[in-house]
C-alpha cells in the first residue's frame, strides 16, 4: 500500500499529526488507535516535505520488537530508505554514539559489563570502609542491612541522571529550606490541634513561597532543570492543606499534613521527615560517588551507565552536542510515558536550547504508564509540555483494535485513577471510540470458589474455544505475576494445550548445573585429601541416571562400604561395576592443579575426548546431548545448552584470575547461594507461535493484541488497595521522587487497564474466593462496581481429587514438546548474519550447516583454544591503540600497547604454561608489527567500528559486523577497510596447502562482505568502498616482513556473493540445513559447495 492511499485512510487527529511537521508536538495516543502507522506516515511525509536525509531523522523506542515493527512499516512505505532512518531503542542509540565517536569515549574502550554479584562486592567492600557512626554500617547477623536498598538506589540515582555533585546540591538546598521554617512548625503544633492551629498554619506557606522567590536565579542555578525546590513543593502542600480545613471548617487535613510530613524528633519536637532521611539519602549519595569511581578505575560499566556517558559526553563536549543536534534534524519518541529522567535528558541534549520550537514529537498516554520499576516517569509528559513550551498537542482517540464494550470496561476502570493527564490539562478528553467490529465480543468477570478452580476453569474454556475452530495463537492469558502462570500450566497440559512462555529461570536450579557442582566438589575435596567430603557427595553423584548406575548396585555399594566400614570411594575402586567411574574421579581429581578452569568443566561434562585415558564412562554430555534427545524434545536440549552457555560466559566475566581453578568455580556457585543473587536465564519464546496459546505478564503484554484474553487472579491482593510493598528504609525527599512508583494503587490501575485493553473480541477476568492456603480473597477494588457470574464447584469427590492433584504436580507435569523450529523461531526473528557466521555454514571442513547449527543458532558451550584468546589479545590491544590515538592525538608507546596486550591475554585465563607462550609470543609480533606499521595509524581511523545499528538489509537478509580499522575520508567520501590476522602470513591469495586456501578463500570473503555492509549502511552507503587489506599482525618467519594483502573486487562479483548471502539467508531463516556428506570436506567441496547453492541445486 503505498504513501497516498495509506494517508487517505488516516482519521482527522492521525492525519494532523502526520502534517504537523516543524515544532514541538505532543500526541496522545492511547490503546489501539495506531500510533506505529502515526510514526512510520509521519517519518514518510518529513520526507516528502523537506529535503531532509533519512539518517537525519531519530525514532527512539524502548524494545527491539517495537523498532523492528516500525521499520518494517517504514519498508512498506517508502522502500529501501527505511533501513536508513535511524530507528534505535535509547540503549542502542546511546551503544551507536559511543561507536561513532570513540574519541569521546576511549576510556571505556576496554570497559566490561558489571554483573549483580560484583555490585554486591563493590558495594560491601565501600561498607566495609564507612566508619561505624555511619548510619549505613549496620549489621545484622553479619550482613550489612542496607546493602540490597544501595544497589536499587544507586540504579534509582543513575536513571534520573544526576550525578552525586548534582544530587548534594538538591540535598543542601531542601536542607536549608527546612532548617528555616522548622522553628515555625513546631510552633504551630506544640500545642493540640485546633481551630486556632489553621490560622497559624496559613501564614507559614507565604513565609516558605518567599523563601523559593529569594535568588531565584542563583537558586535555579544550583538545581538541576528536572527538580522543582523544596520550599516550592512544601509551600503547595501547605496551602492545599491550609484551604481544604477552611473549606471544610475542620482540623483533620491538618492532622493528615502533618502525620504525612512530620515526626518528633529525640526531644519529642515535630521536625520534617524529610530533615531526618537526609542523614541516610547523604550517606547513599557517598557510597553512589565511591561505587561510580571504582568502576571506573576497574574499567566496568552497568547497564544505566550507556546513556550516562552520553549525557556526560554531551555536557562536557560542546562540540559533539552540537554535532548531534546538527545530524539529527527531527526526533521521534515511541512510548514516551516508558522514559526516565536520564533519558529525558539525552533528549534535551539533542534538542538545542536556542531553538524555541525544535522539530521533536513525543508520542505517548499516561494511562499506559507502567513501567516506573525501571525507572520510568509518568511526569515526563508534563516535563516535556513545561521544556518545549507547551507544544502542540493532538489526542488520538478511535480505536481499531477493542470491540466498544471492552473499551467501556477499561474506561471504568482507568477513570477510577487520581493521577492523570485528563484531571490536569482542561478540555482534554481520552474518551476512545470503538471502530472494531463487535460481532462476537463480550466482556465477563467470572468467580469461581477456590484458586485450583480458577485455573481448571480458564484450562477447560480455553480448550472448548480451540475445539470450536479458534486458533490457540489468538488466545492468551495475563496474570499479575510470573507465579500465577506457573501454576496454571500443569491445568493447561493436562488439556493437551501447548503453550507459548517466556520463563526468566535460575540456572543454579538446573538438573545439569547441580549434578557439575556435585562433581567439582568431589574431585576439589579428593584432590585436598577432604575424604570425607567426597564421601558425602559420592551416593547423591551415583544415583544420577546420567551415569546409568542401577539402583540395586547402588544399594548393594552402600551396604559393602558400611559392612567393610570404608569409603565409599575405597569401595568403588574395589566394585567392578563402579571401578571405572572411580578411577575417572580420581584422573579428574589430578586435573584440579594442573588444567585451566574451563577444560575441567569440560573434563567433568564429557565434552572432551581423552585419548590417553582407557577408561569409559557414560557422561553428562552423552546423557543431556544425544541426538535422540534433540529430536525427542528439542526445548530442554536447549535449556539445558543454554544453562550452560549462561554459566560459562557468568564466569568468564566474573572471575578475574589469572589462572582461574576449579575451587574459584565453586567460590563462584557459593557466593551467589550466600548472596541470594540468581544466575538468570531468559526462555525466550516468539510473540506468537503457531498453534500455541500465550501466557503473559501483563507488563509483557504491552503493545500486543489477541482475539481473546484471559485476566487471571483479578484479587485486590495482587491488584488493588490490599497489594503489600516493602517499605523503604532510605527516604527520598518530597522533590526527589526517584523511587519506583509500581506499589501505588494507580500504578496497578494502569496495570490492569493494559491488560485489558490487549483484548480485540472477549475479555474474561477471572478471580477466586479463597487462594492456595484457604484464606479468602475479594476481587480488585477497581472491579466492585462490576456484576460477576458466578461459575459453580463440582460436588463430584473424585473431579476435586483430580483437581488438587493437577495442583500438586505442578513441578511434574511434562508440557507439550514443540518443534526445533519453534523454539528458534525467537532468535531467528532478529538473527543478524555476520561474515564470520556465513564462513562456518559454508566451511565443509569443519562442518559447514551443522557446525553453523551448532555453535551460532544453539551457541553450544565450549571452552576457547589457547590460539584463539591470543588473537582475541591482540586485537584488543591494537583495538585500544587506536582509541586512544582518536582521543588523545597521539598514538601509545610500544611499551603502552604492550601493557594493553598483557592485561587482556591474563584476562583469557590460560594455563600458566600457554600464558607464558603467547605472552612472549605476542610481545614480540607486536613489537616487530609497531616498529614497521605505526604510520598506518591515523586518529581519524575508527576502530572496531559496530554495523549491527546501521539497519544493513540485502533483500530479506539482516547483516552485521564488526571492522577493525576504517580509514574514512570525509571530503572525498570514501572507505577503506582493515582486518587484522594473527596467525602464519601469507604473501598471496592463492594459498598452498588445503587448509590455507580455504583459510584465504574465507578472508577473501570477509572482506566482500564488509564492502556489502557498507555500502547498505544507514551512516557510510553514500560513502565509496575503495578496498580491503588483510593486516597480518606477526612477521613473516623467513624474512621478518610484516605482510598485507588488498583486494577490490568487481560488481559482478559482489552481485554474485548478494545472491548467496541471500541463498543462505533463505536456508538459515528456514532451518533447511543442507546434507553435506556427499562433498569432499576440502576446498574443491566448499567451492563446489557454493556452486551448487548459487545453482539452486541443494
């Protein structure tokens, strides 16, 4: 459908908003009533209206999948240049600044993401250092009190991105503010309260407003623009509170201001609570300002700091905000009432302060506020109104999605919320109109007796729809919580209903994890002489089914060792059906000194092949990746590769030694265990699968439609007035509301209003009498005025026999197995392919499809060779090199670089040995490479220069990649590109041996490959390709050159080499993994290999 007959069949309000190019515009938009199509008609009439560059135009969102959505909207409207628009989530726009001008960022060059657990340590350690008098050093049993409100807090402090100094500076304004007016307050309530108190009460607001107007100017520039001064926020609620007890005739709101405000202090005089929180919010804002340099000065980042450093960039580098404001010449924002305080600010800081009326349009509804967990501040709408000078503001209210009674439900409930946009901006109006077909719809609230009912009912509904013709993909389920889905899915299986679920697990839970642990506890404790802890670990070892032990033997084991009063492991080496096994315990034990961390992992999970060692033994890695167990069911194959995968890579972050061991493994398990803190595995599934129905969180469920939903547990305990939040031991003050504000009842209100609204025909809300333990329940507050229908117990004794026992299997019960397909459906839904990837399938020699399928789709763990974590070195080192040369104008010293390579290969953690080689090995290569190649370098050089931003789309094909070195002439506009290679060089493209050939021929390709992003890229496709050099890094043997190969390559050829990406694309999306076993695994096979993908012949 093209431009003209979508924008006919745009309403009134879309279509203004559509043509509301230049200024400030505010939309909004609230559930269904099309705001994607707003944004992509929008973004396609800026261009149709002004000479403005698709890459200048910015559409922020907040997930992948709604960015995804908005360009392929975008595709079908204006074709090809929807892959140059710069479509980003706030992460990954801040991820492409930081790529795109490293000049301003190098000290994060090497910087590594900081996991859960390291916060804990940092922040324990920053405890440990307060003096006692601190009011954060408490203790008790041991653990410090505040250190779990520290670390939410300091996140709290990041999102609103206010740095410490900013923070003290609010903190020291409020307190002066207090120390003020504190006398005239406990003046006024010395005495009881009375009606002579309102005429003292009064007064105090016009002495506090008087406060606010002294130095306004030297006030407002102390403060941040985000915060409003106390005295302003405490002379508000004053007069409220002063005007309502006139209005009323009565005491009682001044009681309410002061029970909200004040308590007594030690002398038993009221004080403002605000004057008291302060010691504690100091304190915190000391350990922020502490926990902030360590991270610097250990090179770590947390997820908050990637649109911090933006803003810090920003504000100290004139030039790169101006270089921003310049580039981006219109600014969408999707879902703006998700943003926080910081991203608010990276928005200003895009917009320039002498524009009155700059091109930004945020696109939001208050109503669907519901993410303030992370960060995110409904108020940000009213910030935008007050930092543009009240924009345009255009209200989208037809709806295409609900049927009327469905929006009519969720207007009762959303009007029963205090804090809304249409109680503050007159004449507003959010009142939706129906446009959806009605046929069909109904909207019911059903009470069964007890929770087990709940579940067994919506099971039985849902099953009788599927039977009636409906597809289970158009039915989902909603639940407040994770553990409410959880306990209905043994219902749902015992219905035969096969489900679509994202699960957030804790790997240290898995069946696989557990029986590693086990083991590397044993083998530590036998290699340390502990016997006695090996004994204890031995019997729960034996009876795992992985090692194919009998039961009987097992019993027959335990008798022996007791009779014979011996070790269970004496009794083992004595056993001939444990002999084996003991002895494989024992070869492992010898391991423990000896082999780096990762090979023994991969020693005790049999994924290695021993050929010294005779002994057979069935392994973990037989019994969890058989191929019987891929093809009987794919889904916990892949849990379990994926827990695996998880632990590997938590420990490669997490563990800083140099030579890490299998004991720095289990410091590892053990601290998480002490901690509470989980290892967290996400279970993705697809938005929609086919023949599946869905079940949701209702945060989860934002921006998604179904046919029919499901409401479950819609009790006032889970959604309403009676929600328990834990209360906060470190207060902010009244102008500082960084907190969270998911516990309030307007919050949940929103809550529920989403999960409504996701409804197009029938909306069913369920809720039960009583809950598991018996106790009784009520339905939502919001919900009372509604008339339920009343679903009836079965007397049948035998039904609620089977209903308590569908109950208790919960953890037993085997779902529905999908298909492979279906469980990759997620990850090829946004897979990327990389040169690197498009090698490994076409790589017979090692594999080809299957490897491919291995090790880039099922990301099969293995520990990295020795010779790949040196490449991965000197790539890091060159990598910093060249940073530092585009941040300082000046490239390091040999010895600096150097430095540089010996942190990151102790980073590799190599056997002491290996470590020793390499290090030797690469300090000479790089030396000699420095000597001969240093004027190559140039600062205006980008290094590691990151496509997976820049949109690069080849039919259907999505491509990514990272280039090492690229040479960009921004006056001629051209690119050339480095790679760098360790390894033996080579001095041309033809090769000698096999295995050389095909190692040029895949080079040679990477390189094609690279020409092809660039010229597909958003930022460089107007830029031409001039070549590509192979850099070998290590000097030739015989001669000591340091060697190079360039290449450029034709049109044809590259016409040729798009047709195969796109080939494989079409293979890869599809899981059509072609046979290879009738070629040759050499370099004739791979090229006859591609000849016959390009024929279309395989």
């Amino acid at each position: 459908m093209d431009f003209n007959t979508r924008y006919a069949k745009l309403n009134d309000n879309q279509r203004q908003a559509v043509d509301y190019i230049h200024g400030s515009l505010l939309v909004i938009a609230g559930p269904g009533t099309g705001k994607t199509e707003l944004l992509s008609m929008r973004t396609a009439q800026i261009l149709r209206q002004t000479d403005t560059l698709p890459n200048s135009i910015l559409c922020l969102t907040f997930t992948e999948s709604g960015a995804t959505n908005m360009r392929q909207r975008l595709r079908q409207i204006i074709g090809e240049d929807a892959y140059k628009i710069a479509i980003h989530t706030f992460h990954s726009f801040g991820t492409e600044i930081i790529n795109q001008h490293r000049e301003y960022f190098f000290r994060g060059a090497d910087a590594q993401p900081v996991d859960e657990l390291t916060q804990y340590q940092i922040i324990s350690g920053i405890l440990e250092g307060l003096d006692w008098r601190n009011p954060l050093s408490a203790k008790n049993n041991g653990e410090f009190v505040y250190i779990k409100d520290l670390i939410r807090i300091i996140s709290e402090f990041k999102q609103s991105g206010l740095t410490p100094s900013e923070l003290r500076a609010i903190i020291e304004d409020n307190q002066s503010t207090i120390a003020e007016i504190t006398p005239d307050i406990q003046q006024v309530f010395s005495a009881k309260i009375s009606k002579k108190t309102i005429e003292m009460f009064a007064p105090i607001a016009e002495k506090i407003a008087n406060l606010a107007a002294k130095n306004p100017d030297e006030k407002n520039s102390k403060l941040p623009a985000s915060i409003t001064p106390y005295a302003n926020v405490l002379a508000l609620s004053i007069v409220h509170a002063a005007q309502e007890a006139i209005d009323e005739n009565s005491t009682k709101p001044l009681t309410a201001w002061k029970n909200k405000w004040c308590e007594k202090n030690a002398n038993g005089e009221f004080v403002l609570k605000d004057f008291t929180a302060a010691e504690k919010l100091s304190a915190a804002i000391d350990v922020y300002e502490k926990y902030v340099n360590i991270l610097s000065e250990r090179s770590l980042f947390d997820y908050d700091d990637m649109i911090l450093s933006v803003i810090q960039a920003c504000e100290s580098h004139p030039e790169l905000r101006a270089n921003l404001q310049e580039q981006f010449q219109f600014i969408m924002i999707d879902e703006f009432q998700d943003t926080n305080l910081a991203q608010l600010r990276l928005l200003f800081n895009l917009t320039s302060e002498n524009d009155d009326n700059p091109n930004i349009m945020a696109v939001g509804d208050d109503d669907q506020a519901i993410f303030s967990f992370q960060g995110a501040d409904v108020g940000n709408i009213q910030r935008f109104r007050q930092h543009y000078h009240d924009p345009k503001i255009i209200v989208l209210t037809d709806n295409y999605r609900s049927a009327e009674n469905i929006l009519s439900s969720a207007r009762d409930v959303i009007t029963q919320g205090a804090d809304r946009l249409e109680n503050t901006i007159d004449g507003l109006s959010k009142q939706l109109t129906a446009h959806a077909n009605s046929e069909g719809s109904k909207v019911e609230i059903q009470e069964f007796s007890s929770v087990s009912e709940e579940r067994a009912g919506i099971a039985k509904q849902i099953a009788e729809l599927i039977k009636n013709g409906e597809k289970p993909e158009n039915i989902t389920i909603i639940a407040r919580h994770h553990k409410e889905l959880i306990e209905i899915l043994p219902h749902l299986y015992k219905e035969n209903l096969f489900v679509n679920y994202e699960r957030h697990d804790d790997i240290l839970e898995q069946d696989i994890i557990q029986i590693l642990d086990k083991l590397a506890r044993t083998v530590v404790a036998i290699s340390q002489n502990n016997l006695d802890v090996a004994n204890s670990l031995l019997p729960e070892i034996t009876v795992h089914p992985a090692f194919g032990f009998s039961a009987l033997d097992i019993w027959k084991l335990s008798l022996q060792a007791y009779k014979n009063r011996q070790l269970w492991m004496e009794s083992m080496l004595a056993n001939s059906v444990f002999k084996e096994f003991a002895e494989w315990l024992l070869e492992r034990a010898k391991d423990v000194p000896n082999l780096p961390l990762e090979e023994q992992l991969d020693n005790l999970l049999g994924l290695t092949n021993d050929e010294s060692s005779d002994l057979q033994v069935n392994s973990l890695a037989n019994f969890y990746f058989s191929p019987e167990k891929l093809d009987k069911n794919p889904e916990a194959y892949l849990t379990i590769l994926e827990s695996l995968r998880t632990l590997r890579q938590k420990l490669r972050d997490r563990i800083t030694d140099k030579n890490p061991t299998l004991e720095n493994f289990l410091e590892f398990i053990d601290l998480h265990i002490s901690t509470k803190t989980r290892l967290t595995q996400i279970r993705t599934h697809a938005s929609s699968l086919s023949g599946a129905i869905n079940l949701m969180t209702a945060h989860k469920s934002k921006g998604l439609e179904f046919p029919h939903v499901f409401v479950i547990g819609a009790v006032d305990s889970a959604w309403g007035e009676k929600v328990r939040s834990r209360s906060r031991i470190i207060r902010y003050p009244a102008n500082l509301q960084l907190q969270p504000a998911g516990a309030t009842y307007d919050e949940r209100l929103r809550l529920f209003f989403v999960a409504m609204t996701r409804a197009k025909t029938t909306l069913t809300m369920t809720y039960s009498q009583t809950n598991d333990s018996g106790s009784d329940t009520i339905i939502a507050s919001f919900l009372t005025n509604c008339t339920p229908t009343i679903i009836p117990t079965s007397d049948d004794p035998a039904e609620q026999i089977e209903l308590a026992e569908t109950d208790w299997t919960t953890r037993l019960t085997s779902p529905i197995v999908p298909e492979l397909k279906d469980l990759l459906t997620p990850a090829l839904e946004t897979y990327k392919l990389s040169a690197t990837h498009l090698n490994n399938f076409l790589d017979i020699s090692r594999g080809g499809p299957q490897n491919f399928l291995l090790n880039n789709l099922l990301h099969f763990p293995s520990a990295k060779n020795s010779a790949a974590a040196y490449g991965t070195a000197i790539h890091s080192s060159l990598q910093q090199a060249h940073c530092s040369f585009s941040a300082d104008h000046q490239l390091p010293s040999t010895e600096q670089i150097l430095q540089f390579f010996q942190k990151s290969l102790e980073s590799q953690h190599l056997p002491a040995d290996d470590f020793q080689l390499y290090l030797d090995k690469g300090k000479s290569a790089l030396t000699a490479f420095l000597n001969a190649k240093s004027s190559d370098f140039h600062d205006t050089d980008l290094a590691e220069l990151d496509f997976s931003n820049q949109g690069v789309i080849i039919d259907n094909a999505r491509l990514t990649g990272k280039l090492d070195v690229v040479d960009i002439d921004k006056q001629n506009k051209t690119i050339f590109v480095t790679d760098y290679k360790t390894g033996k060089p080579s001095h041309s493209w033809k090769g000698s041996a096999d295995y050389e050939k095909i190692k040029l021929h895949k080079y040679r390709q990477q390189l094609i490959f690279y020409q092809l992003l660039v010229e597909h890229s958003r930022d460089y496709g107007n830029f031409t390709f001039t070549g590509g050099r192979l850099q070998f890094v290590e000097p030739d043997m015989k001669t000591g050159d340091i060697l190079s190969l360039e290449d450029t390559f034709s049109r044809e050829e590259l016409t040729e080499f798009t047709q195969l990406i796109e080939i494989i694309w079409q293979k890869i999306t599809t899981l059509d993994l072609p046979d290879i076993s009738d070629y040759s695994a050499d370099y004739r096979g791979m090229l006859q290999f591609e000849k016959d993908l390009l024929a279309g012949e395989i």
